[in-house]
C-alpha cells in the first residue's frame, strides 16, 4: 500500500471509531472498549455492521502500530532521523574560495598567485557539511582567529539544483583555535532556504565528525 494509501485507510479507520487524525493511542483503545461492550452483537441496542467496522478499523491500527500503549496519536509515524556527513563537492569549494577572493582589497591580477594562497588566515572554507534533518554543520578544518573572521559557505546544500550559491559571514571572536558559531535565525531564514538551523565548527578534525554522527 502506498503513503497517501495508507495514510487515507488510517483516516478512515479512525473515522470508523469516532476519531479524527489528532487521536492518541489512548483514544483508540478506549473508543474500541466503548464500541465493544456497547456495540455488541450479543447486547440489546448491538449493531452487528457497526461492530465489524468498528474491529476491521481497530485491528487494521493495532497492525499499524497506532493503538499499543505509547504509540502516540493516530498521525502517520515519521522516520527517526539520521546522522550523515557529506564531503562538499569541489565546485562548491571553489565558489566559496572565489567569493572571499572577489572581496580581498589591493590584489594585483598581474602576478599568479597559488589558490591556497589567496585567502587570509582569518577567512575559511568547509569542506564537509552534516545533516540532522534540516539542521546543518559545516566544517572547517581550520581554526578561527582572534578578531574578525569571515567564512564562505555554499548556501545551496539543500536545494535540489546543483548550481552552487555562496554567501560570506563575518563574525568577531574574541579567542583563537576551534569552536562553533550559530548562525543567527535571521540570516538562515535568508540564505539558507528550507534549513531549521545552521552551524559551523572550526578546527574539526576526524574525531569532531565522528561525535557529530554518533550523537543521539
């Protein structure tokens, strides 16, 4: 059977018990006892067709795991959530590299300098980004200075195009070496379209990216 099947069928058999969708495994179970005794074939005011409904509609929820003790309301179950790190693309390195780039002052394009060059120690790039849902970390591998820093971040992680948006931060710290900066709400409702939240942590190393999948 598939979703929108399934999630019709759940809709009427709840129906079928005098619920709607907000119903609880509790509702489920106590309509179903109600019916049962008072519905009843073998009672004076029983209603056979009623009561075969009634138990089709509670025996088909009991299978789908909506009316056990702790089952929660009768709405669809969502998966539980999972950790997983993704290696950022090249593509999306380079166009966060070429966006701090463009803002460097005094740059002579008459002299070749390497790429891994051009940037200032104050200025970072992720090279990987873990999800939880919609709520983002990237990482950089390294680690932040004391005054101001910017970060470039691709802001497109979560779009289905593959056409690499940037976007620059700037932010003051008042210690050198690794941390985490949260990204304001207002700045991710922006630039980071359908993310819940967005992290960066600096100076991550394999050990921070293990944790970070491990987490609970």
């Amino acid at each position: 059977m598939q979703t929108a099947e399934k999630i019709k069928a759940r809709t009427e058999a709840l129906y079928a018990l005098g619920l709607d969708q907000n119903a609880s495994s509790d509702d489920i179970r106590s309509a179903w006892r109600n019916i049962a005794f008072h519905g009843h074939p073998d009672q004076a005011q029983g209603d056979s067709s009623g009561f075969t409904r009634a138990k089709d509609a509670y025996d088909f929820l009991r299978k789908e795991g909506l009316a056990g003790k702790g089952a929660g309301s009768g709405k669809p179950r969502r998966p539980k959530l999972r950790r997983r790190i993704l290696a950022l693309e090249s593509s999306d390195i380079n166009a966060c590299r070429a966006l701090l780039n463009t803002a460097l002052p005094n740059r002579s394009d008459e002299v070749e300098v390497p790429e891994s060059e051009l940037l200032c120690k104050s200025d970072h790039v992720p090279d990987a980004v873990g999800f939880f849902g919609r709520h983002l970390t990237f990482f950089v591998s390294t680690p932040v200075f004391e005054g101001a820093n910017r970060v470039a971040l691709p802001t497109s992680v979560l779009a289905s195009s593959r056409q690499t948006e940037t976007e620059v931060l700037n932010f003051q710290s008042n210690d050198s070496g690794g941390g985490e900066v949260v990204v304001p709400d207002a700045i991710t409702a922006r630039t980071f379209p359908g993310a819940k939240s967005v992290r960066i942590r600096f100076d991550a190393d394999q050990q921070m990216r293990d944790e970070f999948q491990l987490a609970h």
